[in-house]
C-alpha cells in the first residue's frame, strides 16, 4: 500500500481501509476521504480541540478536489465485489463531510451520485461537526441522495455531560448546536413529508457515544454512556426523526494518551454492561452500532488485539440482531 509514490496519488492507509461489517441494515462499509483543510488537519484538532482521539489530525498532507476524486475512483476499484450488495454506506474525511473548506461539495456530490447508482443501498451516513448542519445544507445533500434511501448525519457527541464533553474532552459543542443541528435536520425531513416530495432522501441523526471516555470512571464510565444514549434518543424524538447510535469503546490515542496518562480503555465487563444498558434502555427507539475500529490510533496494540478478541463475536451478533441477550450468555470465565 505505501508505494513511495503514495502520497502523491493520496491513496488510503492500510489503516483507514474499514473491512465490510454487517449491521441490522445488511452489509455495512464505511470509507474514508481526505481532509481539504490547511494540513489536512480538521479545523478544531487545528485549534488544539476534541483530545481523545488522533482521527482529526488526518494523514499527514492536505488533499483537494483532485486527490479526493482520485481516491474515491480508487476506492470503487478497491471494493469493487462489495458495492453490488452493500445496504449501508459511512462517509468519513478526519473532520467534517458538511463543511466544505474540509471536503469540496463537487466531491461530496460525486460520492452520492455514486451511492444512487448502488442497487441495494438503503441508507448514507455522514459525519460533521454540529456546526456545519444546516437547513440548507442537509437539504442540498437530502435532494442530491434522492428518493429510494435513507440519510443519517453522524454528530461525534460522545458524551451528553457538558463539562466532560466541553471540559475534559475539549470538544467545544454546546448543547445548543446539538440541539440546533438535532431541529435543522427534522426541519428537512418535515418539510419534504409534508410536501410530499418523494425526490429527496429524508434525513435523521445519528450519535457517536464513547463507553469510558476521559472524564469518567470505572464507577460511572456506563452511567455517563446510557444517559448520553438516552438523551440522543430523547433528542432525536423530540423532533420527530429516526436515530443510529454509534457506542465505541473508549481506546489510548497519542494526544488522549498525552492529555490523560491514566486513563485505559473499559474493561470488556463494563463494555459489555454499557451496551446491555443501552439497548435495554432505548429499546426499538434507536438503531445501535458497535464499532471497533481504530484507524490504527490505539498506543497499545497488544491490549487492544486481546480486548478485540474478547469482545468482537459478541459485538458481531449485536450488531447484526440488535439482540443482547448475547452479553447475558457470556459469562464471567469466558470474558
């Protein structure tokens, strides 16, 4: 993968290539695109923001149009065998797909002509910063998706309690545009039912949750997880559109290693109770996704590699039923 010629042609990682999974939708893909701003680097990362994870520092060099393009082409190679069954795709570019000094809107629009011409595509989720959410926007994307699919905006909220999200997390996302974000997006999705207009895509929302994030504890790290989740779900209702809960365990980054030394991902038990909790608690309200990747960020591989097999065939059924009466089976001993 890493021909000395690769940054030149802007072709992925080897770490940022995501194997097809399968959610409760069917075949699931997430791809990633490069970021357009200065550096590559997400505007906030820039600002010294958002510290629990490397993502937002991209991959080293800015990208363009031209590059974007060309990875996109390469990426419809690439999973060439996956595109005629996929049911699920997620967009991703290290920050915000809405922001359009991070990722051109000739591309993002290049990216859904491409998702209309899949034939078993049911829905598109791309992640922004809630800034970035707008009526305007959110609509163009809807309109250019069209009608026969679903579309989910990923907010990266990763904890509903201000001061760890804002203060610990550095995310710097008041409640207010989460909720503004959380309005704009209905706002779409009504005006189009109740015009009617079957032409455009109808939007909901989608969560990030971390499950042990900095700023909580073995002693709260699944209390802080359910109540973000409820209260996404509580949000999302409120408006009146659908939600996807995106849960992921908490992992040891470079900047979240050198901003909270101490602090190591949950224990699979607390994993395992976070996500039980979750589905107990938001029930059929909420579509919920565990994902396990780590873009090849996690400061210690070996736990990782053992934490992942310790949890993946059980997250694997989750994800694919929505069912976790999994997590019940598993006892003590074999955890």
């Amino acid at each position: 993968m890493h021909s000395p010629d690769s940054k030149e042609l802007a072709l992925p990682r080897t770490e940022s290539l995501f194997k097809p999974v399968l959610d409760r939708r069917g075949l699931r893909l997430a791809i990633v695109l490069g970021n357009e701003a200065p550096d590559g680097i997400c505007p906030f990362a820039l600002a010294d923001l958002c510290h629990h994870c490397d993502i937002g520092l991209g991959e080293g060099l800015r990208f363009d149009a031209t590059k974007n393009l060309s990875r996109l082409g390469w990426l419809q190679k690439h999973y060439a065998s996956v595109w005629p069954r996929l049911n699920h795709l997620v967009v991703y570019n290290s920050g915000s797909v809405l922001n359009p000094l991070e990722l051109t809107p000739a591309v993002l629009n290049a990216i859904l002509d491409f998702a209309r011409s899949l034939p078993e595509l049911r829905l598109v989720s791309l992640e922004s910063r809630e800034s970035f959410i707008t009526r305007s926007v959110v609509g163009r994307v809807a309109a250019t998706l069209g009608s026969g699919r679903e579309l989910r905006i990923i907010v990266g909220i990763e904890s509903a309690d201000d001061a760890v999200r804002n203060q610990v997390l550095r995310k710097n996302m008041p409640r207010a545009g989460i909720e503004r974000a959380v309005r704009n997006i209905a706002t779409v999705r009504q005006r189009a039912l109740a015009s009617h207009d079957n032409a455009i895509a109808l939007p909901g929302v989608a969560m990030n949750v971390i499950i042990g994030c900095p700023g909580t504890s073995a002693a709260t790290s699944v209390t802080d997880a359910v109540e973000t989740a409820v209260y996404s779900v509580t949000l999302a209702q409120t408006y009146g559109i659908p939600i996807d809960l995106n849960l992921h365990p908490y992992y040891p980054s470079k900047r979240g290693t050198a901003r909270f030394a101490n602090h190591s991902c949950p224990s699979v038990e607390s994993t395992f109770e976070a996500v039980s909790s979750i589905a107990q608690s938001v029930g059929d309200r909420a579509v919920i996704f565990v994902g396990l990747e780590d873009e090849g960020h996690d400061q210690n591989p070996s736990g990782r590699a053992e934490y992942f097999a310790r949890i993946a065939q059980a997250m694997d059924y989750f994800n694919r039923t929505g069912q976790s009466d999994v997590f019940r089976s598993v006892s003590s001993a074999s955890v």
